[in-house]
C-alpha cells in the first residue's frame, strides 16, 4: 500500500516554527537583503532509485546576509507535484532539520541536510520519476529572512538494467552471431523490474587489445524490452549493449560478453 504524503505549505506538518514556505505556485518571500545563493543536491548528481534499497543524499544551502546566518534556521525540502490546495504530492524532508553548518565568512553560511528517500514510499508511484523541487528558507541574525519555492531543481530517476548475451562462442571468423539481451527498470507500484519498451539501445563493439567501443548498430527493445540482432564476428572482441538514458531513467550500459573467433 503507498502512503500519500501531502503537506501543506510544509510548515504545519513540519512543526517548525521558524520554516514559513509557501504555498504551491506562490511566489518567493523575503524580507531584508538576505539572498540564498546556491542549492546543491546530492553533489550535483541524480538521485537514482531501485525497488527496494534506501538512497540517502544530501542538499547544501548557501545563504547569505549583512549580519550572517543564523544557524539550525536554514532548512530544504524536496517535493514533486504541487496540488491545487496548495498540498504536495511527493515530498523528502531532512532527517535533522539542524543540519550540519559551515560559516564561509561573517555573512555566509552553508548548511548540509542529509535526506532520505524511499522507493517503497516517497515517489508515490512512477508519474514522479523526472524533475523535483527544491524549496528552501534561511533566517539571518538580524531577523532577515527569505524562502524561495524553487531553489533547485534535482532528477529522481527510475534505475535501469541492461544484459547482453552474444552466441555461439567460440565462432568462426566472419559468420554472423546473435546477440540478445534486455533493457528494464525500476517500478515503484509494483516494486519489481519490468521491460523497458521501445526503447533504442546501440550495440557496440570492443576488438580485443583495444579501449574503445564502436557503436555497429541501434537496435529497439520490444514489448517486453527484449533485444535481439545479429552481426558478423570479424575478431575477437567484446560485445555490450548501451542505453542513452531518458528523462526518467538513467543511462546504463551491459556488461562485456566476449566473442572467441577462430
């Protein structure tokens, strides 16, 4: 069963005295010169979720003021789809609202929150593989403070597999060998990994003795996300599938099956 995580406006659910974020679709609030000035979450990089595994990340927030920052007041949520009530649908919050604060000089300071997001209960179901936001508010000394809605933005991303399998092996030089294999992906309503469809996937080739892959074809999953082609075995090499990626899930690339030719 999912549990459906809708917070208004953050704050009441959060209990945080000191956090007003807005509404869905309201504009950023701020009072004073205090600006936030740069949101990294998870080193840059996208967070990348399977079926069952807990992925921790974290989110740094810069801000900066006159009269610096006040620290343990700056705080990030992440979320997905803002609802008409001013709800959310999807949402991370730090696991210590506190979190770990650096001071850069006497008017900066970075705080790092560590998140976590469950694949078995945060994304709600696969509609919110893609884009999420980051919202954040930081509260200078002298009473200054500012949220921004749309702080950052992160990719929260379905994981993708990819197999190959070249035959027959050992070969004779020159005749045409099959290579299969299948592209899937995480499902977060059924909890398992399913075929990843119509999808194009290249199949590349590595002679051995050398260090880069050649791309021989491009070749599209099926309905179940099957792959199947054939090719000539002109030397010895390693054959693998490769997979570009799309907005909900992440690039992936086979391991190597390596081809004696005779």
């Amino acid at each position: 069963m999912h549990h459906r995580t809708t917070v208004a406006g953050f704050a009441g659910a959060l209990a945080l005295s000191a956090l007003t974020i807005p509404a869905a679709a309201q504009a950023d609030d701020f009072s004073g010169d205090i600006r936030i000035t740069k949101v990294v979450v998870n080193g840059g990089k996208d967070i990348v979720l399977g079926t069952t595994d807990v992925k921790t990340f974290t989110i740094a927030v810069t801000a900066t003021d006159d009269s610096g920052i006040e620290v343990g007041s700056t705080f990030p949520v992440m979320w997905h789809t803002p609802l008409p009530s001013g709800d959310y649908y999807a949402l991370v919050t730090p696991d210590n609202k506190a979190g770990k604060c650096v001071r850069q000089s006497s008017t900066t300071t970075t705080c790092t929150y560590t998140l976590k997001i469950n694949p078995r209960i945060d994304p709600q179901d696969n509609t919110t593989a893609g884009t999420w936001t980051v919202s954040a508010h930081a509260l200078a000394n002298d009473g200054d403070y500012i949220t921004k809605d749309s702080a950052a933005k992160a990719k929260v991303l379905r994981n993708s597999k990819l197999t190959v399998n070249a035959s027959p092996e050992p070969v004779q030089k020159n005749k045409t060998i099959t290579v299969t294999g299948a592209l899937t992906r995480a499902n977060w309503e059924t909890y398992k990994y399913g075929g990843y469809t119509k999808q194009p996937v290249k199949l590349q080739f590595k002679k051995k003795g050398t260090s880069t892959y050649t791309t021989l074809k491009t070749v599209t999953t099926d309905s179940k996300g099957v792959l199947r082609t054939t090719t000539k075995a002109t030397a010895d090499g390693y054959f693998r599938y490769s997979f570009a990626g799309t907005s909900t899930t992440p690039a992936v690339a086979s391991a190597a099956d390596y081809v004696d030719v005779k």
